[in-house]
C-alpha cells in the first residue's frame, strides 16, 4: 500500500532527487517577495516589510542549509517543500497585511 505512485506522499519530488528545483523555486519566490518587500519599506505596520524581508530570505537560507547537509532523500526533499511553503505563506500573509492597512488608512 506504501508504494501507491498516485499518493501525494510518494511523488518522485518528495521521495528522490537532489533538490535543486525546489533552490530554483525558492530563489524566484525568494528574490520576487523580498522585491515587493522592499518596495513597501514606508508602509505601515512600521518595520513589517523589513521583517517580511529578512524572514523570507532567512528561510531561503535555511533551504540552502538543508539541501547541502540533510543526506537522505526524503527528509531532505520534504523538508525543502516545507521551507518553500513557509516563504510563501510569510510573503502573502505579510503583504497582505501591508496592503489591507494601506488601504484601511486611504479612507
């Protein structure tokens, strides 16, 4: 029952692999979110773009660290699609609230 190709669990991403297309992702979400930060540096909440920034990066970081030092297949292709997921998440979640308190403070 373990080896289902059709579970999400056993997909060839997530079971074997280098990792290097989830560095190449993470990179482009990375660098795209860490933009859009920085292009908010003025905006309120004061100092959420500059922490949205540095998480984003810092978790970048953290996949670079897991791809060179994690030798198992699994752990480290799971690993990497956590940390990519946590990117996203910190970047739509922090620029989404820049943006709903900009807009808040226009009317």
């Amino acid at each position: 029952m373990s080896d289902d190709p059709t579970k999400v669990r056993n997909q060839p991403a997530l079971t074997r692999g280098t990792g290097n297309s989830w560095l190449l992702i993470g990179a482009v979400i990375t660098v795209m979110s860490a933009v859009f930060f920085l292009l908010q540096l003025d905006a309120h909440p004061v100092g959420l773009a500059l922490t949205g920034t540095l998480v984003v990066v810092a978790l970048y970081v953290c996949m670079l660290i897991v791809r060179f030092t994690i030798p198992n297949d699994r752990v480290r292709l799971g690993t990497l699609a956590v940390l990519l997921l946590a990117i996203a998440v910190v970047a739509l979640v922090g620029l989404g609230v820049i943006a709903w308190t900009e807009a808040s403070s226009v009317t």
